[in-house]
C-alpha cells in the first residue's frame, strides 16, 4: 500500500543545511529499504496560483487556497506493509525534516 506523508510547516522559513541533511539521509534510508515511490519540496504558500474552472469561467487567484498559518512544504510518496509501517517511517522524517508530518493512504 502506498501512503502520502506530508510535511507541515509553519514558519516562513525553509530547512536548514543540517535539516537537509538529515532529510538526505531519510530519502537514502527510504529507498534502500524499499519505501521510495517518490517525494519532493514545494514553494511557499505566496508563490502559490488557484485554478477553478467550476462555473464554467476560469477564475485564476494568485496566493494560497487558504490563509492559514501552517502550510505544506513537502511531501513523501512510500510504500509500507501497512499503516503501522508508514506511521514509523513517518516519525522518522519527521525527526528529519524537523517538522510535523501528517499520514495518508495514497490511492
């Protein structure tokens, strides 16, 4: 099963060099161990463009979808037996990333 791990963030801040780091190491640990499917970082929530195109017009906002003090930075894509595997792979980037990290399954 495939489980998204996003990391929040909550500051305007990005990671450190010794929080890249550890993340690094994280990412080598999770394909090496066969979790890998794919991750990446994202820009801050003001580089952010919302597209709806519910009504029939194209309406295209510049900044977040939501004003909120925490964001998404992040994000893992693993593979993990089952939740209690991505729960530990999740408090181990969270220890990484030095961020909190919330756990869902991807389908």
């Amino acid at each position: 099963m495939q489980y998204l791990l996003s990391v929040v963030h909550d500051a305007p801040d990005l990671a450190t060099p010794g929080e890249m780091a550890a993340i690094d190491v994280f990412n080598d640990r999770l394909v090496a161990e066969g979790h890998w499917v794919f991750a990446g970082g994202l820009g801050m929530p003001d580089t952010a463009t919302v597209v709806d195109n519910r009504g029939g017009e194209v309406l295209v906002t510049d900044g977040p979808f939501v004003e909120s003090k925490e964001f998404l930075a992040g994000f893992w894509i693993v593979e993990a037996a089952d939740l209690d595997v991505a729960l530990a792979l999740a408090a181990a980037g969270s220890r990484a990333c030095n961020r909190k990290v919330e756990v869902r399954p991807f389908r």
